[in-house]
C-alpha cells in the first residue's frame, strides 16, 4: 500500500473530468464542518477469508431494509432487493440552489463546486443473503446506498486520483455532486450520524450494512479489515454480522466489497 500524506490547505484546486480550473465532484443542530481525512490509502484486491459471519436471518434483513426512508423504495425478490432512489438527500446544502427551500449558505471554508443537485434514477440490485467470499475492488460509481437514497461513492476522485482539495467542497454532511448534479458521500454521512456514531447509515451492493464510526456500545472498532469491516454484534444484528464503519482516515466507507457485490441498474 502507498500512503499519501494528506494536506488539505496545500492544494489550491483539482482538475476532474469535465471540468478545467474549478474543484469538481466524481450550529449546535448539525456539524460544524464535514470530516477532514488525515491520510489516504491505495487499496488493491486481496482475499479476506478469515472472518465468519453467520448467515443474517431474513427477520433482520427486512428489519434492516424497513430503515430506509420514504425516498427509497425497497421491492424484495427471492434472491435480490432492489433499492430505487433519485439520489437527492434529504437536508440542507448550498448545492440544493438559491430560491430552494433546502438550500443553505456554504460554510466558513467551503469552495463550492460549480454543480447542482439533479434528481437521478437509481437503482441498485442488492443480495437479499450477503455471505462473505473473495475481496473485490470497489467501482468508480456507486458502491452503496444510503438510508436518505443518496449513493456511497469509495474513496477516490474521478480519474482514480485519490481525495484530496476536494474535501473543500463537501458541504456540512460530507457530500456534494458530480458534473451530472448525482449527489454522493465519499465519507461518513453526518446528517445519518449526528445523533449517534454507532447508527445504520446503509448498506453496500454486497448486501452487508454500513455504520457510523462507532459499534453499538459506543467504542471504535480498532479491528477492521483492509475493506473497512468486521464480524460483530449490531443492533440490527444481535445475532453478529459482517458489517462496514466510516472511517476519518481511507478508505472512509469501504476499501472492497467483501461479498459479492450486485449491479447498479
């Protein structure tokens, strides 16, 4: 693995596709500013095998599922759920545009990117029984969803350039969007977290769940894999199950799949 030593304020912008010259996207009631990464890390596939996770019972899964919002339709089919979102979150950013009932001031700091929230159609196909099985790499597009429908995006810029100035313009809950106006969260969504570090935040396309920096009795997990996970007791999953924590430091969300993941439609 090559380690890069993460300055944030050293960078005075990034060049991603589509764009020239300008950064671009691939209070007491909120944060005050979104989470800064430390350090970035380059994964590549390996295979992970010494973890077991029981198989999750269909009861939890569907408990699981049933957390997702009303912006997210959830349609289970035998061996697959389908998750169908337009991907707009549902809190403020400047991203949302003046005149938007949504719509905030950018923080102290922020360097807004020059695109828009648009609605999207997205749908993931997610297995309905994740199992653990060979580590695979993570796409440059959506890895995941989020409870609020919006897409988990791994820890790269576009063009595989990893995160660096672009964290400048994450707006208050660690998101912003893409040339397209997709809306997504590299890091840890604190809008899904400011209530607690050890909340369900959504669920990866190999069908294993998400949480916040924290396990359900409020200590940091000190034993995840190179994809970000462990096998452990959640309060979804009484019954211990293989899951994902956001992270300060990359990969953030995930470093890999550690199942096999479904498709995005």
């Amino acid at each position: 693995m090559k380690v890069f030593a993460y300055r944030l304020h050293a960078l005075a912008a990034i060049i991603c596709a589509g764009t020239t010259g300008l950064i671009s996207a691939c209070g007491s009631d909120k944060p005050q500013n979104p989470i800064e990464p430390t350090s970035v890390t380059e994964t590549t596939t390996t295979t992970t095998t010494d973890a077991i996770s029981p198989t999750p019972s269909a009861a939890s899964m569907q408990a699981m599922y049933a957390k997702f919002n009303s912006d997210v339709q959830v349609l289970p089919g035998g061996s697959t759920y389908t998750l169908q979102s337009t991907g707009q979150p549902d809190h403020a950013s400047p991203y949302w545009g003046s005149g938007n009932a949504l719509y905030e001031e950018p923080h102290a700091g922020m360097r807004v990117n020059p695109n828009l929230i648009l609605p999207q159609d997205l749908t993931l196909y997610v297995p309905a029984v994740p199992a653990i099985g060979t580590a695979s790499d993570t796409p440059m597009s959506a890895i995941g969803m989020a409870l609020n429908g919006v897409p988990f995006y791994n820890q790269y810029a576009a063009g595989q350039q990893p995160l660096t100035a672009e964290i400048e313009s994450f707006d208050h809950y660690n998101g912003h969007p893409d040339q397209t106006g997709s809306y997504h969260y590299h890091l840890e969504p604190l809008f899904l977290t400011q209530t607690s570090g050890s909340s369900l935040v959504g669920v990866l396309l190999d069908g294993f769940p998400v949480y916040g920096p924290q396990d359900s009795d409020g200590s940091t997990p000190t034993d995840l894999d190179v994809c970000n996970g462990h096998v452990g007791v959640t309060r979804d999953f009484p019954e211990t199950i293989y899951h994902y924590h956001t992270t300060e430091a990359s990969p953030y969300i995930s470093g890999c799949f550690k199942g096999t993941p479904g498709t995005v439609g």
